[in-house]
C-alpha cells in the first residue's frame, strides 16, 4: 500500500494487493452478506469500503420488518424498539392506523457493524477506508491507495449510484433524495406514522420511533430536490406545535438517494471477469416505501451464493442469479412503480391513499 493511504485499514498484511477470487466493492448489508457467504465457501474475499468506520454515518430511517432473518444475527443488540402497526395520515385527513405492520426499528450503525464482524468471522478480508476509483474493461479494479487488484469476480454493492453499475452500464436514473433528523419523542410511541401529501412530490414523510427519539424525515422525486429542506422544516414545526416532538434530539441531518425505478439486469462482464450488482445497485428499493434494506440482504447473500457457484464452475451461476432476483421483486416492484407512476401524475387524496401499502386498494 502506498504512503498516505487513507486510515484506518485493516490490511496489516498488505493482503489488498493481488488476485482475490471475490472482489466485493461496498460493504452495506447487500456487500457484507456478499463477501460473508462468499468467504463461508472458502474462497478468497477482499471488500472495499469507502467508510472509515462501517455503518457511519447512518443514512436510514432504520425501519425493517419483524421477518427478516439473518444467520449470526444477534438482534437483540441491534434494536431499539419494536413497531406494531402503521399510521396513515392522508393531507389533513384523520389519521388511519393499520395492524400487520410489525417491525423493528434498529440501529443502522450496530446493524452494519455486525454483518461486517460477521463477514470477517467467515474469513472475508475487509478494508475500511479505501475506495474503488476506477474499473478498467479488463476488470481490473484501481483502489485510491494506488494498489490494483485483478479479482475473478466482482460484487458491486456499492449502493445507488453504483460505479460497479456503470462500468457495465447498469444506471440507476430514477431517484428519490430524502432529508432526515432525529427528534425528541414527547412520550413513547409504538407505530410507524406516514405522512401523504401532494407536497411530497413522489415521496412521502415519516416519524419512526426509537425509543425517546424518532427518525423524521421526508423523501422527494429527485426534480423536487430544492423544496425538501423546507419541506422537512414546515413538518418538524407542525409536529413540534401539536406537542409530538421536541427539539432536535442532537446534531442529527442525514438523507440521501434512493432508487425508485426498479430493478436493473444484476449481471453483466469486464471481459473475462464477471460481475454480478446486489441492493441499490441493482436498484433493489421498493419504488414506493423506499425500503431496501431486505432486499440488499437477500441480494447480497445471492450475490455471493452466485460467486461461489461461478467459480466452483457454474458457468450460467450469475445468469441464474439474475433471474432469482426477478422472481423475488419483479412483481411488486412493478405494482409500486404503476402506483408511484400514478400519484407523480395526478396527487389527488384518493390516488394517494389507493397508493399506499396500507390500502387495500394498493394491492388490488
Ligand atoms: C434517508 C434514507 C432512509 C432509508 N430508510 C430505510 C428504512 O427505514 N428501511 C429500509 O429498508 N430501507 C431504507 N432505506 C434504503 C436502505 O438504506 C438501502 O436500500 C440500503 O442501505 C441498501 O444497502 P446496500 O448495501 O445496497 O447499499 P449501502 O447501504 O448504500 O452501502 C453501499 C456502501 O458502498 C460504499 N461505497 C460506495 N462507493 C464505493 C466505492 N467506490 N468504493 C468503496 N466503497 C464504496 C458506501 O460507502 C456504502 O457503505 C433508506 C434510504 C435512505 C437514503
């Protein structure tokens, strides 16, 4: 490794340099699932990440559902609160709750930390600090320590706007850019409150509870991007007014991008080497909640399951992964994006209702 190099690493051994047989670039929960499963088959891992501290800082609202399962997992450690229903609050209709929503809001950070420990504890070699800056047609991956590295595999799991992705010309071109804090909770809080309005140009807002805080955030079509930080303020007023919130709970923005397009083809080739995208980089977001975290997860494990098929001498292996993947998301990916499609085209109160997963109508 070059003088200079970005700190921390954890490559005491100088293993970056070389010939991985899994190269996985990003190590979110779709990269660490990647390089664990990849590893446990006793292949060869390097991952790269750009993050001198995995899981920092946090860009989520930290929501999944109570079903995801993960092997290793210790989920005790990772949540902060379970949530047992949804509200629906439509414009300044009244609020409408939902049982069948049970989830768990985590810690993002813990949570990204753990897959990462467990990526290691599988033999996966990971490298914090350090980016991808390039891909080259023959797969070869230049890394900003100077360093190359010629993988026979790659897993680009480098979230929404994925350079593994655009080096195989898989772009994610619709997105929604989302603005959060975390506020005081004025009193505890078991359900997940969704805020639907005409504003919030194919998104929509959120107060998710975590304990005596909550995540509060908003996310815009990408066109309405310059609206959102006034958006964001004018509901933390409301909800602060009515007495649902107090003040910021600490120095707390966040946000970023989230895919809403729909899933892109997840393999492709840099000659030889075949490369297979998990997550946002597949554009693995449900178009209308946002939520990805699932899929990255399943993704990834795929992802890596694909690897290790490839090189055991499956030669269809990515091309088989590919297509579990449209089994998995295809259909309610392209039910999210017709209602999505629908309210950016008229956000009348009854589309936005019928357009949203606790309507029944939404799944008709
Ligand atoms: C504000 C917000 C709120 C959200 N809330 C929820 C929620 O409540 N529930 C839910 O299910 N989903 C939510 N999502 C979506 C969810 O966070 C993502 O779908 C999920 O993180 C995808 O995981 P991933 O591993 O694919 O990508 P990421 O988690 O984005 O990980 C990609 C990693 O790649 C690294 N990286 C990128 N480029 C490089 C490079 N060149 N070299 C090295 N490393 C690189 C990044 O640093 C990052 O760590 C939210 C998204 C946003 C933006």
């Amino acid at each position: 490794m070059s003088a200079g190099a970005p700190e921390p690493t954890d490559d005491p051994c100088g293993l970056i340099a070389g010939s991985p047989d899994v190269l996985v670039v990003g190590l979110g929960p779709a990269g660490a699932r990647a390089a664990a499963i990849a590893a446990a088959d006793g292949w060869r891992v390097v991952g790269i990440e750009r993050r001198s501290t995995f899981g920092e800082p946090v860009q989520c609202a930290e929501l999944v559902c109570s079903a995801l399962t993960i092997e290793g997992l210790d989920w005790d450690r990772v949540t902060a609160q379970g949530v047992a229903r949804m509200v629906t609050r439509v414009e300044d209709h009244v609020p409408e709750s939902t049982a069948g929503f049970a989830g768990r809001m985590i810690s993002r950070r813990l949570f990204d930390q753990q897959l990462a420990a467990r990526a290691v504890a599988c033999g996966a070699h990971l490298v914090r600090g350090v980016s991808v800056t390039r891909l080259d047609a023959d797969g070869s991956a230049r890394l900003s320590t100077g360093a190359t590295l010629r993988p026979r595999v790659i897993v680009g799991a480098d979230g929404p706007r994925s350079q593994v992705g655009a080096a195989i010309g898989r772009v994610n071109r619709e997105l929604v850019v989302a603005r959060q804090v975390a506020v005081r909770l004025e009193m505890a809080y078991d359900a997940t409150d969704i805020f639907l309005r005409a504003a919030y140009r194919g998104g929509y807002g959120w107060l998710f509870p975590k304990d005596r805080e909550a995540n509060l955030g908003i996310g815009v079509d990408y066109a309405a991007r310059s609206e959102l930080k006034a958006l964001l303020a004018g509901l933390e007023s409301e909800l602060r007014a009515v007495g649902r919130i107090g003040a910021a709970a600490r120095p707390s923005l966040t946000g970023g991008l989230i895919p809403v397009g729909g899933r892109l083809v997840a393999f492709g080739r840099l000659r030889f080497v075949p490369v297979a995208l998990a997550g946002d980089a597949a554009g693995l977001t449900n178009p209308v909640t946002g939520a990805g975290i699932e899929a990255a997860v399943r993704s990834g494990e795929l992802a890596g399951r694909a690897a290790s098929a490839w090189l055991g001498g499956q030669q269809m292996a990515l091309e088989d992964f590919d297509e579990e993947l449209g089994d998995l998301y295809d259909g309610a990916y392209a039910r999210a994006q017709r209602h999505r499609r629908e309210t950016l085209r008229c956000a009348s109160v009854s589309n936005l209702r019928r357009g949203w997963i606790s309507s029944p109508e939404y799944w008709t």
